[in-house]
C-alpha cells in the first residue's frame, strides 16, 4: 500500500522549526507529512511541499499581491488555498489526517481548511488559543483543539516537544485505529436532544430502534444540530424525529449560545426525506452565566440550569415570529411532514409547576403555526408534555409510519 500523507498545516516564516521537526518525526512514523506553508509575510528559506506562493495562488490571489489584502483577507486566502490541497489529496485517497500548529493567525487559516474536510478524517490543530473561545474554529466539524501549554515559537523543546509529539501521536493513532464514516446497514433517523427533552428522546429510540432504526441524537446546540443538518445533506440520515428545535430561535433572534451554524430544519425538506417536527425547547433561550445575560432578556421568568447556562422564557411575540419561520421551512419540503404539539409543554422546565411554564404563550406558538403551515402538513396535539411517554412514545410511532409509507 502506498504511503499515506499526514498533512502539516504550518506558517512557516514563523514555525520552521517546528514544520522540520513533526514532518522528521512523522516520517519517521512511515508516512509521508507534506508541509503546506500558509505563512503571508517574513521570508524563509525552507521548501514546503506546498510553498505559499501556491497555496496563494489556489486562494485566487498571486503571492505578491497578498499584502495589499485586509488581514482577514489574507487569512481567508490561504485557508482558500490551503483546502483545495486537502481536498486534492482526499479525493485522490492520500489523505490520512492533517495537523496544524499555530497561534491566533495559524489556527485560524488551519481551521478554515480544515473545515472543508468530511467529518471523519483526523484534524487536530495544536494551538495557544485552545484554551479560549474555540467555536468559531471548530463550527460544526470534528476538529480538535490541544492547547499548546507553551509558545509555539524557536522549536521543540522540554514543553513543546511532549505536546507535539502527542499532537502528532494523536493524528497517526486515529488514521491507522479510527473507523471511517459509512453508511450503515439500518435505517438511520436523526432526533435532536436536550436534558430538557432528554425523557422523550429516549422514550422515543427505545420505540424505533425495536422496530430496527438505529437512532442518533444531536444536541441542540447549535453546532450539534447543524452536524446534523451536514450529515443530512451528506445521504447519512433516512429519516428526522426533531424532537428539540431549540436551534430555531437562535437562529430567527441571534441572541442564543446555541444559535445554529447552518440553517435548520432545511435539508431533510430539500432531500425530500420523513420529518416528525417538535417544538421542543423552542419556549426559552439560552445564555451562558447569570451576568451574562443580555439585558433585554432580564426581569423575565427564569431557570437556571447550572452555574454556566441561565434559560430566559422567549415572549409572545418572539415566539410567533419563531412558528411563522418553521413552517416557512417546512412548507418548503419535498417530502412527508408532520408536526406534533405537546399541549402540557414543550420542556420539563415548561411543564405545570415548573419556573417556565407558561401556556399562553405556547397557545400563540401554536395558533401562528397553524395559520402558516400548508394544509398538506398534519399538525397532531396531544395532551401531555414533552416528557411524558404518551406523547414520545406517539412520535416514534408517527415516524414509523412515515418511514414505512414512503
């Protein structure tokens, strides 16, 4: 079998040594680790694989010209470069993984390249920024993030040394140990969960997967559910029990920590595949910590649900908006639809008795959405929340039928 390439990620004006000492090291490893060198500025001497004058120039902009770029414009153009090379080198089946190093310029010129590669194939970037705000590095896609503990900066020495050989370590282990994403054998449908919601998920997978689906849950947070959406795309998913739709009001409001990274509730129409829609969690938004919270939010009911996630109940208004753009959505779909409404809440913390319990504003969720919805969708309300087995049990029931009228 021909020798697979680790792909090395490096601006190389800044971290020659560190690209000579993982590609020696991961060569010597028995693959072969090209260097694509995305570095804008200083001059260097070393002879990448892929030289930056190229990678520029895949990113559609000549080397020389690069510095009249807006810096992000820089950035973009050689994380543009850059992906055409992995893409290259995957379509071809050379590909075994890609690890970068960087700090805030590498990591994100990395992470854009990155980004473009399926889910599955290995991608690690060491980083000093690790440690910070990583979501729009990562997005939806399985990029891991080490921290460099060190500066990335004159080479490996007592620190830097352990963390890239573990980087390196990490890569290799997966592409020679790690599974493939293939398409399985069973059915697959995708729900969407939440702890709020997590009772009726799983009610509902014990139902389906006795019936011989295999089930896979996506946390609605924004960037879970947007994996499921790309997952969707991809031909990975036969059927959709959305059973949290949270995502959707972060999306119509932007607000949310979890708003989503891709639109949702979009692609399971355009593949024309089953959908069972639920509002679940839909009712409230999420924050992070109580002092972080915008103000605007402040002063309505409140749940907070541990010491790094407040949940703010949405208006009446926001609400309605948020209904009159799901079905917007779903009338678009070339496939089955049905919606099914939980009349006793749409989370454990919007049942009776519970802090964000508040049925009139469910009631106009409701009524805006079923003013919007084509008549061809079946709305179904049931009188139980979320949670109760009544109604989880009856959606997978619901998603059983229309996977096997199809």
């Amino acid at each position: 079998m021909a020798q697979k390439s680790i792909a090395l990620i490096v601006t190389v004006d800044t971290k020659e040594p560190e690209a000579r000492f993982l590609n020696e090291y991961i060569e010597a490893q028995g693959f072969k680790a090209p260097v694509i060198d995305v570095s804008t500025k200083n001059p260097h001497t070393y002879t990448a694989a892929y030289p930056r004058e190229l990678v520029s120039k895949l990113g559609n902009v000549e080397f020389e010209d690069l510095k009249n770029l807006r810096r992000d414009h820089m950035m973009r153009t050689m994380g543009e470069g850059a992906t055409k090379i992995l893409l290259d080198l995957y379509a071809k089946g050379e590909l075994a993984g890609v690890l970068a190093v960087g700090g805030n310029q590498g990591t994100a010129i990395a992470s854009i390249a990155m980004r473009a590669l399926p889910i599955g194939v290995p991608k690690l970037i060491v980083s000093t920024v690790a440690s910070g705000y990583v979501r729009p590095y990562i997005e939806y896609k399985d990029i891991i993030m080490m921290f460099s503990v060190a500066d990335v900066l004159g080479g490996a020495n007592t620190v830097s040394r352990t963390i890239l050989t573990n980087a390196a370590g990490a890569v290799i282990g997966m592409s020679q140990y790690g599974i493939p994403l293939t398409k399985g054998e069973k059915p697959v449908i995708a729900t969407t969960a939440f702890g709020n919601t997590d009772a009726a998920v799983n009610q509902a997978r014990v139902v389906l997967e006795q019936k011989g689906y295999e089930v896979i849950a996506f946390h609605a947070s924004g960037a879970s559910g947007s994996a499921m959406e790309y997952l969707i795309e991809q031909g990975y998913v036969q059927g959709v029990l959305d059973m949290t739709t949270h995502e959707l009001l972060g999306e119509v409001f932007g607000d949310d920590i979890y708003t989503p990274l891709r639109p949702r509730l979009e692609e399971a129409g355009k593949k024309g595949i089953p959908q069972v829609i639920v509002p679940g969690a839909i009712e409230y938004f999420c924050f992070g910590a109580p002092d972080s919270v915008p103000k605007k939010y402040l002063g309505r009911k409140t749940h907070y649900h541990n010491p790094y996630n407040t949940n703010i109940r949405a208006t009446k208004e926001e609400v309605v908006e948020t209904a009159k753009v799901m079905a917007t959505k779903l009338n678009k779909a070339n496939g089955p639809v049905v919606v099914m409404i939980p009349l006793k809440g749409f989370s454990e913390n919007g049942r009776q008795g519970n802090v964000l319990h508040e049925p009139e504003t469910d009631a106009a969720f409701i009524e805006a959405l079923e003013q919007n919805l084509d008549a061809r969708i079946k709305l179904i309300k049931v009188d139980a929340n979320i949670n109760d087995k009544e109604f989880s049990e009856k959606a997978a029931e619901v998603m059983h039928s229309l996977m096997t009228s199809k």
